[in-house]
C-alpha cells in the first residue's frame, strides 16, 4: 500500500513538471474551464429569469448541483479522459506492453499514470460553489446529512472510476474498441441537473449503465436529508461492489491480452 | 469543376465509410445536449401553473429541441477536427501541392461526406426519439421547402466561421482553444441552449447582430411555421450578406496564412 502511495506521489510530481513546462498552455486552459464555469452560471440565470423552479429545484439547490457537478468533471478532466488517451494510444502503437510489465498493479499504473494536475482549482470551486448555493437556498444541513454527502460523493467517485476501468478493460477483447469512454463522455453532461427531471428510461441510463447520477443526484439527495437509510447503503455498497467487479473485469482482461499487433 | 468535387466525394465517402460505426458512438455527442435541455424545459414548463413558459409548453419544447437537433447536425461544420492537426503535422502541404483549392474542395466534401453519412445513421435515432418524447412537430411541406435553402446557407456560413477560426493554426497551437471559445458564444446566440424567446431582450439583441442564429434557429423555426414571412426574408438577406462578408474574410486569411507557411518552410 505505502508503495503505491511513493509511486503516486511520483506521478503526481512527473505531471506537475509537465504542468510547469507548458505554462502557457496550462493558463490557456484555466481560461477556457473558467469561461465554461461563466457560461454555466449565465445559462442558469437565463433559465431562471424564465422560472423560480425547474422541477421543484430551486437556484440554490442547483448552484449546489453545478458545484457538484464540477467535482465529477474534475475526475473527469484530471485523470479518465488523459489516462484513457495515453491507454488508447498504448493499445495503437504497442507500448502498454511496457507498462504491463512494471513491477507494479497494472490498472493502477494504467488509470493514475496521466494526472492533469492544475484541475485540482475544481475542488477548490466546488466548495465555495456549494457553500454558496447551501446559503443561498437557507437550508443548511445537519453533520449527519453532510457526513452521508461526503461518503456518497466518495462512493460516487469510485462508481464512476470503476465503470471507466470496465469501458477500457473491454479494449483488451475488442482492440480496435477506441470510442470506449464516448458514449461516458457524452453522458457527463446530464450530471449537470438532478436526474429526477429525467424521463425514466434517461434516469435509468445514467444510474445504472453510465452511474453519473450515482455521484452527482444522489449525493445531492443525502446533503437535502432525502434519502432513506437503505437508499444511503445501497449507494454507500455501491461503490465497494463496482470497484470489485471492476478488478475482476481488468484482471481477466489483461490475461485475455496478447497485443494489438502480435 | 464538377468533375473535381465528385472525384474529391467519392475518397471521402470511401474514407467515412470505414468509420460508420464510430459516427453511430459520436451521434451520442449531438444528442445528449438537447435532450437534456429539452427535458429541464418540460419539467419547467409543467410546473407551471399555465403549464407553458412564454407560450410554449412541454411538447412544443420537444418538437423545438429535436428540429434544432437535425438542424444542428446538417449546419454545423467539424472541418476543425481535420484540418487543424494537417495544418500542425504540415500534411496540408501535400493538398497545396494540388492545383485546387484545399479547403474549399477537399475539406470541404469532408465535411459533407461526414454530414450524409451521419444523417443515414440519425435516421432512426431520431424517430426513436419522436416516438418517446411526443413532440407537438408543425411541420408543413411548404415549410420545408422554404428551409430548405436556410440550411444549405446555413451550413455553408458554419463551414466558413469554422475554417477561418482553424486557419489561426498556422499563427498558433491552441487554436482548439479558440475554437472552445467561439462555439461557447454561438452556443449561447444560436437558440441551441434555449429558443432565443427565452433570452432577456438585451442579449436577444446581440443575437440578432451575430451570426450563429442564422445556421440554428432560423431553419429550426421555418420548419417549426413560427416565423412570419417578413421575419424570413430578412434572415434571409442577413445570411446572404454573412456569407459574402465571412468568404472575403477566409479568402484574406487564407492568403495571409499561406504567405506565413511557406515562410516557415523555407
């Protein structure tokens, strides 16, 4: 365990270098994520110069959402999209095979090799957002709401992280699989509004085969005391489940795995 | 002329053909957006003691955002996604080589090529979404007919914002980056976030003095028969105008890059 902790602080201190070496760019990038954050709030005071609430959600409540919102896209942005190029690209050219053969878990090598590291502003944003959107709905929470939040949102990140690892470990069966995060990726914008305004079959898409909402309504609905204890537990079992199917899943693929060009 | 282009369809057909399944996958780009928004307008509009939002109610939210939806992706132009890493790679250098205009027959049938193909696949994804969210779609032959031609124009000013914004590829690297800003502006003034009724009059105003309402809201709107004629000739005229004005800013772009290429080259 304290190895994949020195391995991971190495990663981390590779990527920052990287950061540092294109300063630029880096900046650029931040205007662009902070251009985005204004057109979210512009797109939200438009709607709600239409209306006071959009399914009951009030813009308190979904200043809290795009807040939360921001934390998936940061695990979005920092790790799943860059690492799953880097794997596409091993995959094309060869050289996973390199990094199977480190001395180390290869899905750990695999999904925490390319960490872009200024996204961590995201968590940064994300609480003053729901901070902000907390005060503005006057509905502060009690601890116990805010201790199942943060273990939801927890559990949510590892739904999402652990579903990722099966969309990529399903290119060790079909090697010329490389759309395997688009339809995660399409999808990562329905996190922006409660799934509760979804039609059914969008709610049951975006819970259960691309867990979005896992990690962005229903944390939501714990913070707002609206879960009962067994939905908490079922989403809390949720995330241990995914993350042992999804070593199972990578485990048997890498096995399955004999290189795109042999 | 007609000879080049229909040579310059045929590779790119071929070439788009190879990938069909993969524009199956990027479609869920396209589709996710309006649904979703499609969807917060419904679930606004029927909360609604009247049940509709500036007159317009849950199935007219439908049949608006999946008309924008095709019209979206018969207008909008990818060029970007090849033109800028041949423009970064210097592969461009080969097309310069041809005695034909690169962008303007080579890109160009690309993007075409992309959009037929596409449209084949979009098909029964759209009808699929029809059946489940029931539009209120008022559709007449004559509308049709009349934007037709809303959506070629259309097209063709996306094709020519689209490639001028790329060509800032041989001054800079980060042209995505500008791209990601114009597309957040025009997504704002098209109607593609929300029908431009919804927007607060000022922002209305700037809409109308931009040109990306043209390739969205107007064809979705002929189609829809919420516009009055005179509303059409106008959007008409301004689009007319938009294309000539954006053809001579790609021409003199398009002569200031090439002097700059081959600057570097040399």
């Amino acid at each position: 365990m304290k190895h994949h902790f020195d391995v991971l602080a190495a990663y981390i201190r590779q990527n920052m270098k990287e950061t540092l070496a294109y300063r630029v760019d880096t900046l650029v990038n931040l205007g662009i994520m902070l251009m985005w954050q204004a057109w979210d709030f512009a797109g939200l005071a438009i709607v709600f110069s239409n209306t006071e609430s959009i399914g009951g959600w009030r813009i308190g409540d979904m200043i809290v959402m795009i807040g939360i919102f921001r934390l998936v896209n940061m695990l979005m942005f920092s790790l799943v999209w860059p690492s799953t190029e880097a794997f596409n690209r091993g995959i094309r050219e060869g050289t996973l095979d390199y990094t199977l053969l480190l001395p180390i878990d290869s899905q750990f090598a695999v999904t925490f090799q390319k960490i872009v590291v200024w996204r961590a502003v995201d968590l940064l944003l994300a609480v003053i957002l729901i901070a902000v959107g907390l005060f503005y709905s006057g509905a502060m929470p009690v601890l116990s709401n805010t201790l199942a939040f943060v273990l939801l949102m927890l559990s949510g990140g590892v739904v999402l992280y652990s579903v990722w690892v099966m969309l990529i470990a399903l290119t060790f069966w079909f090697t010329k699989f490389d759309n395997n995060v688009t339809l995660m990726q399409a999808l990562t914008d329905t996190g922006r509004y409660p799934a509760t305004i979804y039609p059914v079959w969008l709610r049951l898409l975006v819970t259960f085969v691309i867990p979005i909402a896992v990690a962005t309504t229903v944390p939501l609905q714990a913070l707002r005391g609206e879960l009962e204890w067994w939905q908490f537990a079922a989403a809390l079992a949720a995330g241990f489940i995914a993350f042992a199917v999804s070593r199972t899943v990578w485990r048997i693929g890498v096995k399955k795995y004999s290189g795109a060009s042999a | 002329m007609l000879r080049i282009y229909q040579r310059f369809w045929m590779i790119n057909w071929a070439e788009q053909w190879q990938y069909r399944a993969n524009l199956l996958m990027y479609l869920a780009y396209w589709v996710v957006f309006p649904i979703v928004y499609l969807t917060v307008w419904s679930a606004i509009a029927n909360g609604a003691p009247s049940g509709m939002v500036q007159g317009m109610n849950a199935r007219d939210f439908a049949a608006y955002y999946l008309t924008l939806l095709a019209v979206d992706l018969a207008t909008t132009s990818v060029s970007i996604h090849m033109l800028a890493s041949k423009i970064q790679d210097g592969t461009i250098s080969n097309e310069l080589l041809r005695p034909v205009h690169p962008i303007l027959t080579n890109t160009f049938v690309n993007d075409l090529a992309f959009k037929a193909l596409q449209m084949l696949i979009f098909v029964p994804v759209w009808l699929a979404l029809t059946w489940l969210f029931n539009p209120a779609l008022t559709y007449t032959w004559s509308s049709f007919l009349l934007a037709l031609p809303a959506i070629v124009l259309g097209f063709l000013m996306s094709f020519l914002i689209t490639t001028t914004t790329t060509l800032m590829a041989f001054w800079t690297t980060r042209v995505h980056a500008l791209h990601d800003l114009v597309f957040a502006v025009a997504k704002l003034f098209s109607g593609q976030f929300v029908p431009l009724l919804m927007l607060p009059l000022w922002m209305q105003g700037i809409a109308r003095v931009l040109p990306f309402q043209l390739s969205m809201s107007f064809p979705t709107l002929i189609l829809l028969n919420k516009m009055t004629p005179g509303d059409i000739a106008l959007n008409y005229v301004l689009q007319i105008v938009w294309i000539v004005a954006l053809f001579i800013l790609f021409r003199m772009i398009w002569t200031r890059a090439l002097r700059r290429f081959s600057a570097v080259g040399a």
